[in-house]
C-alpha cells in the first residue's frame, strides 16, 4: 500500500488526505509552515505523525502531495533530498509540473492533481470533493495512479499538457471567483434601494440555483434567458440608463458583459442577425447616446 504524506496541512492538504484517509489511503506524516496545524491534522488520523520538517515527510512516504501555497511550491522541491522513484505530486491549478523539475531531477516522478473545486473552508472542501473534476498532469506510471485516486475521490478527471495549465485556471478563475464578484456588484445594487447584502443573497440565492440548473441540465445557449436572449432594446436601454444613475461605475461592466452574451443568444435562435447588431451598437453606444434611445 502506498505510504502518503502531505507538506502543507492548510484547507487543500487537509481535505485531500481526510478524503484519501476515508477512502482507505494510508497517510503517514505530515508538516506544515504552522507546526500546530500539522498536529491538528495528524491527530485525527490513525498513524499519521506531525513532523517538523519537509525533508521528514519525504523520507517517510512514498507519495507525497505538496499542498502548500502555489508560491511555495518550487521552494519545497528544490530543498527536499528526494528519492529514486518517489512520487511528489502538487495540487496547484495553474502551475505545470515544470516547477517539480528539482524532484525529477533527483530520479522522483512528477505530477500535479488539481481539484476543479472551490475550498473555502476545511469542512466544505471534505463536502464538495465528491463528483468534483481533477485536473491531471503526470507521466505513466503516475498517471494511472492519479486517475485511480480521482475515482477513489468519487471524482472525475481531465489529462492536461504544462502549456493547458495557466488557461485552464484562468477559466476556473473566471466560473468560480468572478461569480462571486458579479454576485457582489448584483447585491450593490439592492443596496441602493435599502435591501441589505445577506437579505439580498438570500432572495439571489434560488435565481443563481436555477440557473446552475439549466446550465447542467438545458446547456448552452440554451439556458441563456432575459433582455439580450430576447433582444429586447427597451430594457436593455432602461438598465443602462438607471446604472447611470445610480452605479455609473457599473455600466462599463454591464455593457461588456452584454457585448459577451450576444453571441450566445444568436446561438440559441432567439435573435437574428440584424437584431444582435442593433443590441451590439446599443451597447458600444456613449452613455448620453444610450439615455436618448
């Protein structure tokens, strides 16, 4: 049985080798820049021992993920004494394995396991694992070894290239942060007619859920609804026109992310050609000119 180890005991580390530990994976040491938070996380798996050193885990196991900050990462392989043979594994999303050379270099195999998931807490990491995507990238033997452990984690996979890796995080970037930052603007904007931001999450809450829903279950175009699926000038015009006027520093924004939609709405059929360009002009319209329509 593979002996696991993890540098890094923070919310990735931690929910991984939980996830792995339940899974029947036998994790063996683990140590972090905080001492106190590798003791916390060994104590709640049978034989696993907090050490105070990199070097220590490496020496102990024989799979070691290096879950650490991504800016740590490099560090790490260039001061471990790796071994022949050894698998040293990061779970950064936008760094290739290019970062473990140090490790390979010393006869070590290289990958990285990405999990397509957002951890913002240690107990929603454990939570949204299951059915989450790994982004894999590794040579065989590794390979297949990742992918039996996505599996195990009840998840699927991906193989990627060290040239994917940058924009493929920059996708994640943009699905699951920016959601955020656009949820943040929508709740602004309740603000101005004094809803307050949790009451305004809240009453969000089931419209971001059903649209979650038709983009799994309808797809796109499909699931596009609202002004621009319609083409409908007059609200579109009513929205830029009300931003001005209350969120002037909005409407850029609103008004770029229209320009980006229009192609999804000629993709669901709903608009025509002629029509996606008069609700194009409308959007790359001066504010004043948009006020007129």
């Amino acid at each position: 049985m593979l002996k696991l180890g993890f540098i890094g005991a923070g919310t990735v580390g931690t929910a991984l080798a939980l996830r792995l530990t339940d899974k029947g994976y036998q994790v063996v040491a683990v140590s972090s820049r905080t001492h106190t938070s590798a003791e916390k996380l060994a104590q709640t798996i049978n034989g696993c021992h907090a050490v105070r050193n990199n070097q220590a885990v490496a020496d102990m196991a024989d799979f070691v993920f290096i879950t650490t900050p991504d800016g740590a990462i490099g560090a790490v392989a260039v001061e471990v004494k790796w071994h022949p043979e050894q698998s040293v594994v990061h779970c950064s999303g936008a760094d290739s394995t290019e970062v473990l050379k140090p490790a390979r270099d010393l006869g070590a195999r290289v990958g990285a396991f990405h999990p397509l998931q957002t951890f913002a807490s240690v107990k929603q990491a454990i939570d949204n694992i299951p059915g989450s995507t790994f982004a894999l990238e590794a040579k065989e033997p590794l390979l297949t070894t990742l992918k039996e452990m996505a599996a195990a984690l009840d998840g699927h996979w991906i193989k990627l290239k060290a040239t994917d890796k940058v924009v493929y995080h920059a996708a994640a970037v943009i699905a699951c942060n920016y959601l955020v930052t656009l949820v943040k603007l929508a709740t602004d904007l309740w603000q101005t007619f004094n809803v307050p931001r949790q009451e305004a999450i809240r009453a969000l809450m089931p419209l971001l859920q059903g649209t979650l829903n038709n983009l799994e279950n309808v797809g796109i175009p499909n699931c596009l609804t609202g002004p621009i699926a319609r083409g409908d000038m007059g609200t579109i015009t009513k929205h830029l026109n009300a931003l001005e006027k209350v969120a002037p520093s909005l409407v850029s924004t609103y008004r770029e992310l229209g320009l980006q939609t229009i192609p999804i709405a000629i993709g669901k059929g709903r608009i025509n050609q002629e029509r996606a360009e008069e609700v194009r002009a409308l959007l790359k319209q001066p504010s004043n000119k948009s006020r007129e329509c």
